[in-house]
C-alpha cells in the first residue's frame, strides 16, 4: 500500500465512516484563498508542474529557505525544472510538516503519483505530472470542477476593479467566484505617502 491511500490519516473505523459516508462527499466552500482571479477568468493552463506549485506558494518557498536552497530556485531565474528538483530535495525534511502531506496528497488525488517525492523521484514524477497536465480538465476551472469546489471567496482589496469577476460572471461554468475584502493597505500607516496614494484610490473607488 502506497505511502497515500483512501484511508489516509483515517485510524478508526468512526473516522472511516463519517469521512467516506459524508464529508469526502461534500464540496468545498473556501471563504479565503489567494487564487489570481484574472487566472480563473482566462481559465488558465500551466506548462508543467512545478508553474503551478512553486509559482506562488510562499508555503513551499519558505521551506526550501529553510533548507538552504539558493534564492534563484525558489523566486529567481533558476528553470521550473530545477525548482522542481529543489522542491523535491526538500521534501526529503519536511517529513511531519503538513506540507509534506499536502503535497503528496496532491500528487495522488490529481495526477495519480503514489510514489514519495524526492530527489531520486523527482525526474519521474516531474514527466509523468507534466504529461497529466496536457489533458483536458488541467486548467484554472477544470482543476475546480475536479475538486467540487462550489465557491471561492478571493482576497481582493478594496480598491480593485474586480474586472476578472465581472469578466468570470458573464461566464459561469459552476463555481462561484466572489470577492472577499482584504484591506491590509490601509493599516501599513507607516509608509505615509504610499497611505495617503491608497486613500485616495479608495475615496475614487467609494464614490
């Protein structure tokens, strides 16, 4: 049996039942999310992998930080294959960190990889991801259908246009995208000429 199962994290037969009968049934609303929504609007798809997961994951940047990985492969010029493979190193100490797990769920539940991702998996899996990813169902909405996602609320400041929500309505495909405020800009009072300019993008937008 594979390192992921279907009865993963899942030791009694209570945790089995009300897990398999009820809650791996049920969509998923999530209230707080960091999804681009020009991405979801151009219903984006991803040349491989590593675009996806390390493209903005500040989770999985700060673990290869903390595991020495040189700045170029996490946000710099490095290629997203060998950020891939740097990834993959890392994995090999994140053992009981929940991104070890998040990851590996991922890999099996998406693209049906049961082997544990490190450094001597990593060619593998990166080819077999990368050519999960050219089918169709691989982009922006097709991962959110994949997942029975019902709603997403993402974080958007107060001063947006919202134009990738107005754009994503006049196309709906299941999923709700709505905008949820986060107006983190206007407590960062220490930097008061960046302060006053969003004031004033917000007194425009309040109109």
């Amino acid at each position: 049996m594979g390192y992921i199962n279907d009865d993963f994290l899942l030791t009694t037969k209570a945790a089995k039942e009300l897990y398999h009968g009820y809650a791996a049934k049920m969509p998923i609303i999530d209230y707080h999310c960091h999804l681009p929504p020009a991405e979801i609007a151009e219903d984006k798809r991803w040349e491989d992998i590593a675009q996806v997961w390390l493209g903005g994951d500040h989770y999985k940047w700060r673990q290869m930080r903390s595991n020495g990985v040189d700045e170029k492969y996490v946000t710099g010029d490095a290629s997203w294959h060998d950020k891939f493979v740097k990834f993959a190193e890392t994995m090999e100490v994140l053992v009981k960190n929940p991104l070890f797990d998040w990851s590996h769920l991922e890999l099996k539940r998406y693209f049906g990889v049961g082997d544990r991702l490190c450094g001597a998996t990593a060619e593998k899996i990166w080819k077999k991801c990368n050519a999960q990813m050219k089918k169709p169902g691989f982009s922006a909405r097709g991962l959110m259908k994949k997942s029975n996602v019902r709603v997403v609320c993402t974080t958007d400041d107060p001063v947006d246009s919202l134009e990738h929500h107005l754009a994503i309505a006049k196309k709906p495909f299941g999923t709700k995208i709505l905008p949820a405020w986060r107006s983190d800009k206007a407590s960062k009072v220490e930097n008061v000429k960046a302060w006053n300019e969003w004031m004033d993008k917000l007194s425009i937008a309040s109109m």
